[in-house]
C-alpha cells in the first residue's frame, strides 16, 4: 500500500487500485490512505498508552500479524508503504511453511489466524508422534478438516498434551517475530492487539515472554496490550485525521 493506493495485497485480491483521489474527489477533502496497524500506532501516540514515547510498535496478532512503528517520533512508511510489515518477518529457514503473500517461512504463514491451522496440521503429520496425536482431543477435528485456532486453544485450557505442545511452538515463533521487531525497531514500547492475542493472552502473550530474551540484542522494550481492543484501527483513523503525522502530508 502506498499513500494513493493498493499495489499488492497478500490477503485480498485487489492490485493497482487508486483509492486516494477518488475518496477526495467525493468528498471534497482530504484523505490519508494507511493500513489498519499504521492508523493504530499513530492511535496509540495521540490517545493511547504511547503518548509518552517517541519509539513505537504496534502489532496485532489477528486473521494475519502486522504492525506500525514510529521511530524518533516519525511515523514509518517506507517506498511502498511497506516499512513496518512485521508479519513477513522470517522465522524459519527450513521454509516449511507457504505465506499467503508467497513467500516461505515468514512469521504471519505459522502464528496467525489465517495460516495457524496448516501449521497445526505439519506438526500433527510430520512431527509429533502418531500414536500421541491421535489421543488428542485435536485429533478428531483433523480428521473432520474442522480444526481452528478456537479448537486449538480450547484444547490447551483443557491440558490436552498435544495442543499444549502447539502452544508452546507458536510462542516460540511469536518470539522469535517480536525480538526482530525489537532488534530492527529499538522501541521503547510494543503494544499488541489483535484476536488471537487478544483472546488467549496467557496461551499467546504471557508463553512468548518466557522465550523473548533469548533472541534479544537490543533491551526489552516495555510489552502492553492496547486498550482500546477492537476499536485501536477506528482510533487511529480518527488520530490521523485531527492530527496527521507529517510523513503523510503531500508537498
């Protein structure tokens, strides 16, 4: 996404699309075209935890995993727009895993709503033992082409060995995703919304933490979940449009 318009979208299929002009042509004002996780970090700085600081991430580990960054104060963009794409960040060099976008091993293709089944579904295959896979509650929503991230974490509040082991993998992922964001980014804070990690937070947020400093270079930045659940997107489009950060102002 660039500031007038889509380009390429791993997870809908729109290419090429103006949006920019004919927003502003309609309604005869200006428009700031940004994705949903770039409106919630500027959400954040202007009416959300992030008021106090100058070096920012925010991710959302939701259907997909993104983020928005400001660094020094600026919001980043990049060329196209692509500056904080924090779900394509890769995770495993093995590549076993196909991104949505179309490419392997990144982050969003093993923790992210979308993509965490098929991983599930490797592990059960591939890894895990047989004869422990099919005493798992996961094993008859396998066979039904029926599990969900729902079923899996269910399954882990309920102790079950299997779906516990999954926990444990994708918090593993999960932390290898948020010590690079932390490494690249040098934020003072990281604050994390979305579904997934919304949802299950001691079965998504607290089990990463236990594995983050050992991927760490740069110092742990302070890790918060976003108070404004749903509504942070809704949020930051609001803050960009009473308080638009300069890097989207057209000269």
């Amino acid at each position: 996404m660039t500031k007038d318009g889509i380009i390429y979208s791993p997870n809908l299929p729109f290419e090429k699309i103006d949006l920019k002009k004919p927003l502003e042509d309609y309604f005869r004002k200006p428009a700031y075209l940004v994705n949903d996780c770039v409106a919630a970090v500027w959400g954040e700085k202007v009416f959300g935890v992030a008021k106090d600081y100058d070096n920012v991430v925010y991710l959302t580990i939701s259907s997909g995993i993104g983020g928005g960054a400001i660094v020094d104060g600026k919001l980043l963009l990049g060329k196209y727009g692509g500056a904080h794409e924090v779900g394509h960040i890769v995770v495993d060099i093995e590549e076993r895993m196909k991104c949505g976008c179309g490419g392997y091993g990144h982050w969003e293709a093993y923790c992210s709503g979308a993509n965490m089944v098929n991983y599930v579904k490797y592990l059960m295959e591939d890894v895990f033992k047989r004869e422990e896979v099919e005493k798992s509650m996961l094993y008859t929503y396998y066979v039904r082409n029926e599990l969900t991230p729902e079923v899996i974490y269910e399954a882990a509040r309920k102790k079950d060995f299997i779906a516990l082991q999954v926990v444990e993998k994708l918090a593993k992922i999960n932390a290898m995703g948020i010590a690079s964001i932390v490494n690249v980014y040098d934020p003072e804070i990281i604050i994390i919304g979305g579904g997934i990690a919304l949802n299950n937070k001691e079965l998504v947020i607290e089990p990463m933490k236990k594995y983050l400093d050992r991927y760490l270079f740069n110092k742990k930045p302070l890790i918060v979940e976003t108070s404004f659940g749903e509504d942070v997107g809704l949020k930051g489009a609001l803050a960009i449009a009473l308080r638009s950060p300069q890097t989207l102002i057209q000269a």
